[in-house]
C-alpha cells in the first residue's frame, strides 16, 4: 500500500531509538522525510549516516526537549530547511520510576521529562500543521490505563498524553489536523533490555515470564509493529480517523488473563 508520505516531512522526537528509531525507517521506507529531534547525538549520527548512504533524505536537530528553546529550535530548524511540516510523532521519554516514594521533586522532573515537550513541540508546529493539515501521533503506553507500580511520574504523563490527544482531536477539527494515541505494553528496545538486565538476577527467566504473559503467539511486540501504526495514522489512509486510542499489544492489556 502506498501511503503517498513522498516529500513530507515529519518531526519524530526521540527518533533515533528504540520505539522511535522503528518510526524513523519507517517515515523514510515510505519516502517520507523524518526529522529526528533528540538530544541522543551518537545514535542520531550513526541512524543518519545509514540512511544518508543509501539516498535516503532525513535531518535531525539535536537538544533536550525538556528545554523549551530545543522545542521551538526543532520546528525553526525544520522550517528553515524543508519549509513544511506534516506530521509529528511525539515519542521522546522514559520510564523513569519516579514512585510515590521518590517524592515531589522526583514527580514533576517525570512530568518534565514525559510529558511537557509534548504540549510544546505542538504548541511551535501548530502553524505549519494548520497549512498541510498535518497528523499528530503521540505514543503513550499501557501504564496510563493499567498502571504499573511505583511509577507514578510516568503513569501521571502516559495518562495526560491520552487526555491531550482527544483535546487536540477536539480543538484541531477545524484545520482538518487529525490526532491519534498508540499505546505499546511489551515491546523489546534497548531501554527494555537494559531494565531486564539491570533488574533482575535472572533476566531470561523474567523475560520469559512477560512473553507467556502476552496473549497473541506469546512474544513482544516488534518496533516495526508499533511504526507501521504509525506512520499509517501519520498517512492520509487514515484519513477520518482522530481522537482515537490504538493499542498494538497482542491483545496483552485487553484480552481475558486465563487465555494466558
């Protein structure tokens, strides 16, 4: 299926890993143009040299969204360069543990982390989104609707994301601009592996654990998996779909627990 992604551009923050490195090759296998916005300068350089050196066009600007500046400085920069933007996927954040036991301090540098840059990024694009009638994708998670334990910073920010995305849906109907929610449970990034390896004494037992957990052929869920759903809410092929919450999880948050 052809998306028609040929010459847009999208800003994908935290592109360059993880979930959001799986929505970068994918903006770009479908001739997209994807801006990475990250301030993980290594991988963002060795992500663009591989896609450089095969024809594929892609930019990226690098900074800590949780500086506003950074925020503004991505959509500057994106102007600057392309002239148009027509999509951002909002990605960039971590699972931090910031638990009701880390305390206040803890709980609003989650929400810094998580969630503020969101609002923000969108707040400079708004513009530019309003000319191409552009899509917004935000990727929260599983924990804003089934929680997780001692992660209320993160929960507190997944949940706000799902609240924005049907606000925005609501408040960009008259430009056209569609906003959609993924929410991935179990999928197997860097991230992931590290806090399996970090944690846990045997991290193969854990891991084993988790997948028989997960309803649909018991594995996680691939990056390519979340990305595609990406960038067919970033396409035109969804083009009456908005407001909407899409869990790509093998049925692992909504499925009866005695299939597993």
């Amino acid at each position: 299926m052809d998306l028609n992604l040929k010459g847009k551009v999208f800003i994908v923050t935290g592109g360059s890993k993880g979930i959001g490195e799986g929505i970068t090759l994918a903006i770009a296998a479908e001739g997209g143009i994807p801006v990475i916005v990250t301030r993980s300068r290594e991988a963002t350089e060795s992500l663009l040299a591989t896609l450089q050196s095969t024809g594929t066009e892609a930019f990226a600007v690098i900074g800590d969204l949780q500086d506003i500046e950074n925020c503004e400085k991505a959509v500057a920069q994106t102007i600057e360069r392309y002239g148009r933007i027509d999509g951002i996927v909002n990605n960039a954040g971590a699972n931090d543990g910031a638990g009701l036991e880390k305390g206040p301090e803890a709980f609003r540098a989650s929400l810094k982390l998580n969630l503020f840059h969101y609002y923000d990024l969108v707040h400079y694009a708004l513009p530019h989104l309003k000319k191409s009638k552009g899509s917004i994708v935000n990727i929260s998670s599983k924990v804003a609707l089934t929680g997780q334990g001692g992660t209320s910073g993160y929960a507190a920010a997944k949940g706000a994301q799902l609240a924005l995305t049907r606000e925005w849906a609501a408040e960009l109907l008259p430009y056209s601009i569609r906003v959609n929610a993924i929410l991935p449970a179990e999928v197997m990034t860097p991230l992931y592996r590290s806090w399996l390896d970090s944690s846990f004494s045997n991290p193969a037992a854990k891991e084993a654990e988790i997948v028989s957990k997960i309803p649909l052929e018991k594995r996680m869920t691939t990056t390519e998996e979340i990305a595609a759903m990406a960038v067919f809410l970033l396409s035109e092929k969804s083009g009456h779909t908005t407001g909407q919450f899409l869990i790509v999880d093998g049925g692992y948050v909504h499925l009866d627990r005695s299939l597993t």
